[in-house]
C-alpha cells in the first residue's frame, strides 16, 4: 500500500536525542491508523509515539465510557504516556534510551485527540462547563463528576499540530491562551459540514472548527492548512487497515455492520472518493515537516508555511496565515 517498511524491535539511531512526538488518535480509533505519520517522521527524525485509550472502544468487544469521560481522560492519559516515555528514555536498558529530548516535544491529535492537543496547550477551565457534547447528542447530563475536570496546560509541550480537531469542546478563550506554535490541519468548511458524509443539522460550529480556532489563537506562528481532497477519516489509514485485514481473511462484516469497506469514510460520493487519502497523507506529512523543522530548529522550512508556496506547489492545499 506504499507504506515504508517497519520492524519490530528497531535499533535506534545513535544520533539522539530526538523531538517527541506524541499522535493522538480519534474516538475510537486505534493507533495503526496513523502508521503513515509514524513511518514519515521517524524517517527524518524524529521519535513517533501513538497512543491508544482505555474506554474508547476500538472494537466492538473493546469497553466503552461516555463520551464525556473519555473527553477528559485523553489529556491525562496522555501526559502520562509522556512521563513513562521520558523514563525510558532515561532507563539504560530500555530500547528508548537516549532517544527523546525532554526540551523538544510536540502533540498532535486527531479529531477528539485534537481537542486533547488543545486543551495541552491552553488547558480547559472545566471539561464539564461546554455542553456541546450533551446538546448534539453525544452525551447526556447530568455529567458525572469524575469528568469535571480541570485540565492544567502543560508548559514542556512546544508546538501542536491538530488534525481536524474538536476546538468546540473548548471555550474561544480558552483556545485564545494557547501560546505554543500550531499547525491546524483539516478538511475544509464545506466538507465538515457533511461529517460522515450527512449534514450536521445541530450544531453550525463543527464546520468552522478549524478556523476557529485558528481565529482564537492569533498568532503570528498559528497556520490553518485545509485540504479540499480530505474528509475527517482521511487523516487516518482506517480504509487501508480494512483492506489488510480483508486480505488476511478477517470476516469484518461478520464481526460488525460498521467496519467494511462499503461505507464512509473508504466509499463516498464525489470528493470524498477514498482514492485521495494517499493524496491527503503525503500532504498532511509534508506540512509536519515543514512545520516541525522550522519550530524545533532542525531545518529553516518556514517558506514552506507560505501561502505563496500552497498557491505554487499545493494544489489541494487553502492556506491561511490569518483568519482577518
């Protein structure tokens, strides 16, 4: 599927320590999804960690919490992850060791692990005090209290990069105290309106969760990259999985009506044709780079955070260095 090969077991570079960065998945999704950003990255460079949570529900045998639980719990599952990853990289007989530098670590989220990026950055005054998860349906209240939250920003965290991430779980202040650099990736507004192919009749803000934002953040460092071949499951590899594990002849049809390859996002009418998700990766991939050298000083990339460069070299791409 043109992926680039990978072994268990690697034997790390001897050229560390390296930038952390930490890919957060969406509701449900699981950690291969996001092999192509894995592979891409660690090829220049840098250390790649996926996360996957407790409660969310990968597989219709997996638990599952209320949505509301998991919201808060992803920021905090993954701050730990970046501690026990910190002490393997100090821990002498681990394969990690020597690899991460503590000084340079970046988050990256999908979708709900975009809100996590978010709120890693900012903080969120009280995960319970936006009910946009209880007035579209996700939730019911009254939310339970082990919920209600306060998620503290974590000042190690050096840049963000969401990827169609969840902004309206956050208040426009909130979002307004982010104060490391951020690449917000994503579909464009037209697109998100049709989330999974239907319109979203409740809530008018998913469509505008990318730009604002990106609107909130206003700074001078902050890019909005939409891509008009992608739909939010095109920042994921879930399509090709299905096709692996059709291959290898797992019945996935029989195991649940919703994981085939028949359905959104792998077939959708018109531009959300699921051939464009190799298209959508390598461009997700390469503003990453692009991003992520010129912040953590590894390359000067910064022309390629132009609109100037999209306009000449990106087809697919709407950049914005501005919502003004």
């Amino acid at each position: 599927l043109g992926y680039a090969p990978t072994h268990e077991g690697p034997i790390p570079s001897a050229n560390g320590p390296f930038p952390l960065v930490m890919v957060l998945p969406g509701d449900g999704d699981n950690d291969w999804e996001y092999l192509y950003i894995g592979t891409r990255l660690a090829s220049h460079g840098y250390v790649v960690a996926v996360t996957n949570h407790y409660g969310d529900q990968h597989w219709d045998w997996s638990s599952l919490d209320r949505e509301v639980v998991r919201t808060a719990n992803r920021p905090r599952d993954v701050s730990f992850a970046i501690k026990e990853l910190l002490k393997k990289s100090d821990d002498t007989v681990e394969t990690l060791n020597g690899t991460i530098d503590p000084s340079r670590i970046v988050v990256s989220g999908h979708s709900l692990g975009g809100y996590a990026a978010y709120a890693l950055a900012g903080g969120d005054d009280d995960v319970c005090d936006n009910l946009v998860i209880a007035t579209d349906g996700f939730d019911s209240l009254p939310f339970p209290d082990s919920a209600c939250v306060r998620i503290s920003s974590d000042p190690g965290i050096r840049a963000i990069i969401p990827m169609d991430g969840m902004s309206q779980q956050l208040h426009y202040a909130e979002l307004a105290r982010i104060s490391a650099p951020s690449l917000i990736l994503g579909e464009t507004i037209d697109h998100v309106a049709l989330y999974q192919g239907n319109p979203l009749p409740k809530d008018p803000g998913f469509g505008l969760w990318n730009a604002r934002s990106h609107a909130a953040i206003k700074r001078s460092d902050s890019y909005r990259v939409d891509i008009t071949t992608a739909n939010h499951g095109s920042f994921t590899a879930w399509c090709d999985g299905l096709k692996v594990m059709t291959s290898l002849g797992v019945d996935l049809d029989a195991a649940s009506p919703s994981f085939t390859l028949n359905m959104w996002p792998c077939i959708v009418e018109g531009t959300f044709d699921p051939k464009n998700n190799p298209t959508t990766h390598q461009i997700v991939t390469t503003y990453m780079l692009a991003f992520l050298n010129t912040y953590l000083g590894r390359e000067d990339d910064a022309w390629m955070l132009t609109s100037s460069y999209a306009t000449q070299n990106q087809p697919l791409v709407e950049f914005f260095d501005s919502e003004a």
